[in-house]
C-alpha cells in the first residue's frame, strides 16, 4: 500500500452493519479520507442525508471534494456530536459508523509525528489546533505521570523505565523529534517478549502518547451513549476498533447496553424474572467482524480491527445511562 493512501477497513462490512435505509439521515463520526462516506452515500436516496465528522484538517480539505447535497461536514471532536447535530436541526439519526485509530495519512506524513519510520515534530494531535503536543506533555510530566501513560495507554510492561529515561533525556536537551523518542525508549527497553521481537520497542509508547494527547478513550466513552441517544428504534451502530483497549470499551458498553441488567452480574443473580426488568436499549447484532485474510494481505494494516454492531430497541433510555463506560 503506498504512503499517503488510505484504504478504509472493513468496507463492505461496516456498511453493510449499518443497514442503511435510502431515505435515512447518517453519521460518519470519523471521515478520514471518506471511503465509508461514499459508499453509504451510494446507498442513500435523494433525500438520504449523510453528516461527517473529523478533527483532523486533512479530513476537512478531502471533505470539500465531495459535492453531494445530501453530504455535509464539520470538523469536530466525538465530544461535539450533539452540538452538531442540533446545529443542523436534527434531533435523530437512523445510523452511526465510529472508525477509531488513526488513518494511513497521518502515519505516512512526517510532520504529524505519529510514525516511527521517519523523522518529523513529536505532535501526535490530530487536530493541531487543540490540546497539547506529545513534546509538550513529554516536556513537563514526572516520572509518575509518565509511567501511568505509558503503562494504561501502551500496556508497555517496561513502562517505567522509559519514563526514567525521557526525564534522564530531558535534562540533556529537550525530547522534540519522533526518532530521538525512539531511540531513547530503544536503550530503556533493551528486551522484549518473544512474541514482539518484530515490533519496534517504542511502537507502545508512541500509541500511549497518540491516545493520550488526543483524549481517545475519553472521547469515545463520552460519544457512545450519546449516539445510542440520538438514535432511532432500528438505527445501527457500528464500530471498528484497532486496539485492545478501545475494543474493551466498546465491548462493554454494548454489553451493559443490550441486557435489561445493565450488565451488571449481581443485579443478574438477583431472583427477579427478566420480564420485570426495564427493556435493554440496544440489541447486539451478531458477533464481532475481523477482516478476512484476503483484506489483511491486501492492507496490513486491518490486521487488528475489530467491527462491532448493535441496534436500537424501541425500550427507553435507563437514568444512569450515561454513566462512565471506559473501564480504564
């Protein structure tokens, strides 16, 4: 796959989750390069309505190609969904696509600082106007903080020997470049699990400083109950996860959605019959979609995507719905 280009994951399968109904209105909360976007607006009628969101500027310029009526775009947060949407006058949705990560672009371009092949700022933000460069955070956490970052947002198991040596680093001259962070988490962490002797050794600290610069977690825990919300009986929710991490969010949000418990297993062991129970809002929608070995050949880099899907029931929304849903 050449740098630069952006082939969307799971294609046919997230569109086809979304069930899309010709006359519908549609979220794309991620647009990216707007694989999905087209390919749900060739589903949609004449009066289909397709809303798109994204943070990142690129998104933006590749959004204004797309000279469709039925399409509008917004840069914006997952957080400032709602907002947008009652900005343009609507109160409900029949489907949302999430396609978390980061897109192919963003990899591939040096000056965004999310890769570890070539040399480029230690940004990290996908949305440069907004919140602080990884530099920036490198530039003035502790020790501790940086541990807990490495540790909760990496799963790096020698997380707090790098942060030790970005401090030790530090006090020599400032941590402002991608390879400079590289190299110094390469001396930290002189070994690794048999299992990742082909993974270069900081690729689970630049994810911990990617997902914690752009609040990743926080935003999509404050997104899915809002969707769900915003969603009509029968609308779909769909969502394509790249980590373990985000995929432990959603996995549980929709489990705690779609049974009339809560999920909760002590509420569940309590001798009351489900039919007195409130109705679940969600129903899940078959089991979890990976890509196929075709599509993993095809593009490497769907090989840790995991699509989940869900539909709104007609049973009200429950009062603590909106609870915290991370886990983390």
């Amino acid at each position: 796959m050449p740098d630069g280009v952006h082939v969307p994951v799971l294609l046919e399968e997230a569109v086809a989750a979304l069930n899309v109904r010709p006359e519908g209105t549609y979220v794309d909360a991620t647009f990216g390069r707007g694989g999905h976007a087209r390919r749900i607006l060739g589903l949609l009628g004449p009066a289909g309505r397709l809303v798109a969101l994204d943070r990142d500027p690129h998104a933006e310029i590749a959004a204004a190609a797309i000279g469709d009526p039925r399409f509008v775009f917004r840069r914006a947060w997952f957080s400032d969904l709602g907002a947008v949407l009652a900005d343009l006058g609507l109160d409900a949705i029949d489907g949302a696509l999430l396609d978390l990560g980061i897109s192919s672009p963003q990899i591939d371009d040096p000056a965004r600082g999310f890769s570890l092949r070539a040399d480029g700022p230690l940004d990290m933000r996908m949305d440069p106007a907004r919140g602080e460069s990884a530099a920036a955070f490198l530039a003035r956490a502790d020790v501790r903080e940086l541990t807990e970052v490495i540790r909760d947002y990496g799963e790096e198991r020698f997380a707090q020997s790098v942060a030790r040596a970005i401090v030790a680093a530090r006090a020599v001259a400032p941590v402002v470049r991608t390879r400079q962070l590289a190299g110094i988490v390469a001396q930290a962490v002189r070994t690794r699990p048999r299992g990742d002797r082909s993974q270069d050794p900081a690729t689970r600290t630049f994810q911990a400083l990617r997902i914690y610069v752009n609040r990743e977690l926080t935003e999509l825990a404050l997104i899915l109950p809002r969707v769900v919300r915003l969603l009509k009986p029968g609308g779909r929710l769909a969502v394509i996860s790249f980590h373990s991490l985000e995929d432990r969010i959603v996995k549980r949000f929709l489990a705690r959605s779609s049974q009339p418990y809560g999920g909760d297993p002590q509420v569940a062991r309590l001798p009351i019959a489900e039919a007195a129970l409130p109705g679940a809002p969600l129903q899940k929608v078959g089991r979890a979609i990976r890509p196929s070995e075709r599509e993993i050949a095809s593009n490497p880099r769907s090989r840790s995507a995991t699509l989940r899907v869900a539909e709104r029931t007609s049973h009200p929304i429950p009062a603590d719905f909106d609870a915290d849903v991370t886990g983390t």
